[in-house]
C-alpha cells in the first residue's frame, strides 16, 4: 500500500449505500489520466468512486467473486437466488 501524500487530509468518512433497481450509475471518463469516476445516485444522494485502471479491474473481480461466493453459500443452504435480473 503506498503511504498518503502529505496534501490529503488524515481523517477518514465511511458511506454505506444500498443499491436498487432505481440507482442510477454514471460513469466519467477521464482518458489523459487512464482513470474514471463511477458516480452511484439513489434518493438520498450519490456516491462516486474514483478508480485508476488497476482498481476497475480489482472492484471487477471482486464484485464477480462475491457473486460467485453468494451462490455456492446458497447452494449449501439450499436457498436459491431470489433477487436481481441477473439471478
């Protein structure tokens, strides 16, 4: 992990959103920088995460495994997939 730069504040926030059929996801592409912003809008307000390319792939991979992980606890408990479009 690298060390924070001396400019960013010490203090940290943790955000907890829940996401429905109703979030809306924005993407920002910012092509010079090899790097995004991926905005999360609900009722409430918007959470926008700021991702380089190696940290795309990285929620990437780990959004796949959780899914992945979900299914196979599902499987052993005998419950089968009961929310999302994609279930």
């Amino acid at each position: 992990m690298t060390d924070r730069p001396d400019f960013l504040p010490s203090s940290t926030v943790s955000v907890g959103m829940h996401l429905y059929e109703t979030t809306t996801f924005a993407t920002h592409l910012y092509p010079d920088d090899d790097r995004v912003t991926l905005d999360a809008a609900g009722s409430g307000g918007t959470v926008t995460l700021f991702l380089d390319r190696p940290e795309i792939t990285r929620l990437r991979g780990v959004l796949e495994q959780a899914e992945q992980d979900l299914t196979e606890q599902q499987q052993k408990i005998g419950v089968r997939a009961i929310s999302g479009p994609a279930a």
